[in-house]
C-alpha cells in the first residue's frame, strides 16, 4: 500500500513459483528487506524515509503473506521452503534490473535471508539478520523457556486443518495477540493494524502462513543440515533486541560462530545489540526502528578502500589515527 510508504511505486513482479507484491523507492545502491510474522511489508514503514535516503529500497510481501500470492504447499511444504522464497527475491531483484544487492532480514525475513546468503551468494554484496537464531540451531537447543516463547512454532505446524481452523475462527483476536496489541492498545496505530488484518484474515493467508512453518519445521531443517559446514562468505551483520526472545535466550555471536555462519573474514563480521525488542511487535519506540536500523544499514555499505601508506601521512591526525587502528587486509 503506497499510502504507508509515499514517494514510493508499487509493483507486482511474477517469479517462477509465486506473484510478489512490493514497493520499491529511493534512490542509491539497491537493499532488500523482508518482514516476519505475521506482518506484510508494512513493517518498514517508518525507517523507510531514512533508509530511501541512502538506498533503493525494494520491500515486498513474502509469498504467502500480505498481498503476494499463496501457491498449493506441495510435496512437504516444498513451496514454502526458505530456498523457494529466497529464489522469489533472487528473481525480483533480476526483474527490477539488480544483478547485486544487500539484504535485511527480520523474523522470517532473516530466515529467508539466510537461504538466500547460501542459495544466492553471487548475487548478494552484504547482509543483515535481525534478531534469529539459525533456525536449525533453534530446534536443536529448544529448551522450556524458548518453547514457551515461540509457542506458535509448534501451534502452526500441526497438521489436518487445526491451525488454521482455529485461527480463522479468531483472526483478529490471534493478530492483537502475535503483534502486542492485546496488551498494549498504541502499540499500533488503528490504521496500521486494520492493514494487517485485511491481508492476515483471509483464510489463504493464515493457510499459507502456516505452510511456511511447516516447511520451516521439515524441508528447511534437511537443507540447513546439508549445508551445516558452509561458511557465509560476504559481510554479515547480526542484530538483536537485548530483551527479545531470541535475543536475551542465547548468546548471539557465540551461536553464529559455533554454527560456523559467520564471514571468512572477521573484519567483515559485525554486531549490535538493542535495548529493546525489534520490530516484531512493531512500535514507533522500538529501537531499530527509530534509532539502529539506519545506523546498522551504514554497515552493509561497502567500506572506502585503504589508503596508502604515503596518502595516510597526508590526512589530518584522526584519520591517521583511524586506518593506523585499522586492521590490514
């Protein structure tokens, strides 16, 4: 809806497996961001102006969700695979004219970007994964405090219809839940959340929506276990909120190390972490979006190559003293 985003174009873009509803604006080297659950993309809306300023921007729906369209699963969930909905994005960006981009992913949007960092990694100059866990490492250490958290993981991937009969019978009292409003009336404003629940109500939505934890629970898990020993080879940032489920259940850096996703190179590598949860239950007081998302964007920018020895005698002191701290390589 470019009401939310103004200055923006819409477009549909049909892939191979699904038709992708975005919006795209901005002006500068292109960036991809990809919303969680339950949201649309929607969830960028008020760092997008900020972010437009420095990047094109191309923020969709991921298939199943929003006003993108939601495909039979097929065999085990395979159409709503991260690997099929990292392709939708590969295959966007092809459309749109970008042969190289940068990527932010929250929730699910991480997720998607995680396959797409292994699955396209020709394509993809930087990326930032908000507030994940590899999804893999997640069901392996799950303990009581991280099933209570994520209780929906479990919810909807039952099979048989359950979910989704449920839901549907409760669409928006689920939503209010998922998204914080039930506690906290303002966390959304009334317009926000009315758009929202025109996309999540319909009965295809929750169904897809469903499909895609599915696959999260199955396929997803066998290809992350054949790709266990890749390494992701361009720079990753990693950002988390500090009380968010994720983010205060595990030690961020020391769980991507150990999973061996981290860059090659160490110099490429970059955390932050947020006082607040991330936008998962989107707040115009959350913390990346009113503060650290446009700062964590300035680390997917490429960095100015090294000076030479000669030129860095010629700079004022602090420069000199920056790149002399700076590692070589």
């Amino acid at each position: 809806m470019t009401g939310f985003f103004p200055g923006f174009e819409h477009r549909r873009i049909a892939t191979s497996g699904a038709d992708i509803n975005l919006v795209t604006g901005g002006s500068g080297p292109p960036l991809l961001l990809l919303h969680g659950y339950p949201q649309t993309h929607l969830l960028w809306r008020k760092i997008a102006p900020r972010l437009a300023e420095q990047f094109t921007l191309v923020i969709p729906d991921l298939r199943g969700y929003g006003d993108s369209s939601k495909p039979p699963p097929g065999p085990d969930q395979i159409a709503y695979s991260k690997r099929a909905l990292a392709q939708d994005q590969a295959q966007t960006m092809s459309a749109l004219g970008f042969d190289r981009f940068m990527v932010a992913g929250h929730d699910r949007g991480a997720r998607v970007t995680h396959r797409l960092v292994r699955d396209h990694a020709e394509r993809v100059e930087r990326a930032a994964l908000l507030d994940i866990v590899p999804t893999l490492y997640r069901f392996e250490t799950i303990d009581d405090k991280a099933a209570r958290g994520s209780f929906h993981w479990f919810f909807l991937i039952q099979p048989g219809g359950l979910p989704e009969r449920l839901i549907g019978a409760e669409a928006e009292f689920f939503l209010r839940h998922m998204l914080g409003v039930a506690r906290n009336p303002d966390r959304l404003e009334p317009e926000v959340f009315a758009e929202y629940l025109r996309c999540f109500a319909n009965p295809e939505t929750i169904r897809a929506t469903c499909d895609e934890y599915r696959a999260g629970a199955g396929i997803d898990l066998e290809h992350d276990r054949a790709d266990r020993a890749r390494k992701i080879t361009m720079p990753l940032l990693v950002l988390w909120g500090r009380s968010s489920g994720q983010g205060s259940g595990y030690d961020m850096l020391a769980v991507w190390r150990e999973t061996r996703t981290m860059c090659a190179a160490r110099r490429s590598t970059a955390a932050i972490s947020c006082p607040r949860t991330p936008p998962t239950r989107p707040t115009s007081r959350c913390a990346i979006s009113s503060r650290a998302m446009p700062e964590a964007a300035q680390a997917l920018i490429p960095p100015a190559p090294r000076p030479c020895a000669a030129r860095r005698r010629m700079l004022p002191p602090p420069e000199r003293e920056f790149w002399a701290r700076r590692r070589i390589g």
